[in-house]
C-alpha cells in the first residue's frame, strides 16, 4: 500500500490562520461592559463601570429574571481632527443582557449612577415556600 498525500478540497483554507492572526483589520466586537453581580440576603447588586457615559443614555430591563442594560456613547466633534498614534476609547451604542442568580422583583429596582459606576439594586422576590404533605396510610 503507498501513501498518498492529502489535499484538501479548499487549497486556501491554510490562510484563514493568517487571516485571525492578522491583527491589522479593525475590532468589531464594538464595547461591552462588564459586570460584577453579587447577592445580599435580600437584594440582586449589579454594577457596571460607564465612565464616560451619560447616564441619561443609560436604558434597564428586567424581564424573566434577565437584566438588559443598553446605552450609547458618543464621540465629540473636534475628536475627529486629533491624529492619533494609538485609539482604544470605543464610542458607539453597547447592548448587555445576563441571567440574573436569583428571582428577582424588577418593579421595584434601582439603579444609580455614581463616579462612572452604574449600579442597580434588585430585590429578591418571594417563592412560594415548599408543602409538605403527609401521606396517610389506610
């Protein structure tokens, strides 16, 4: 039996490595906040670092127990005739959703803003507690 050389069907699918590796195209992940999400005995805490964003740009939903923030950064005018060396300050709108540790009563939310950081405050919602039911024995 003799070896024969494997060709795949698409020649060129060796340069799609390069094509990641290149780092030369713009990022299009676009800005994404992040998160840090803890619990107390009664509440669901969020808070986002926004430094730079009007907070009046800021939107929040609650829904299923899922919190959305959407918001939009803009960029001044005059930023546009700066030649830059290096930009990484992102503008443009930012969209976050993320599942929630707990049931959670989002009427009653709260959110402020404070030094760049957005924070929302979420209390917990009741569940009905677990019955127990005994089992008679006839």
């Amino acid at each position: 039996m003799s070896l024969v050389r494997w060709t795949p069907m698409f020649p060129n699918f060796g340069d799609l490595d390069k094509f990641f590796e290149d780092t030369s195209w713009p990022n299009v992940s676009g800005f994404v906040p992040a998160l840090d999400i803890y619990q107390t005995k009664d509440e669901v805490v969020v808070e986002a670092p926004l430094a730079g964003i009007d907070p009046a740009k800021v939107n929040l939903s609650i829904e299923n127990d899922v919190l959305t923030i959407e918001g939009k950064s803009e960029q001044k005018s005059e930023v546009d005739e700066k030649n830059y060396y290096r930009k990484e300050v992102r503008y443009g709108s930012f969209h976050r959703s993320v599942a929630l540790p707990a049931a959670v009563n989002g009427d009653k939310a709260k959110a402020t803003y404070e030094n760049g950081v957005l924070k929302v405050v979420i209390p917990k919602e009741e569940r009905a507690k677990p019955k127990t039911v005994k089992v008679e024995v006839k």
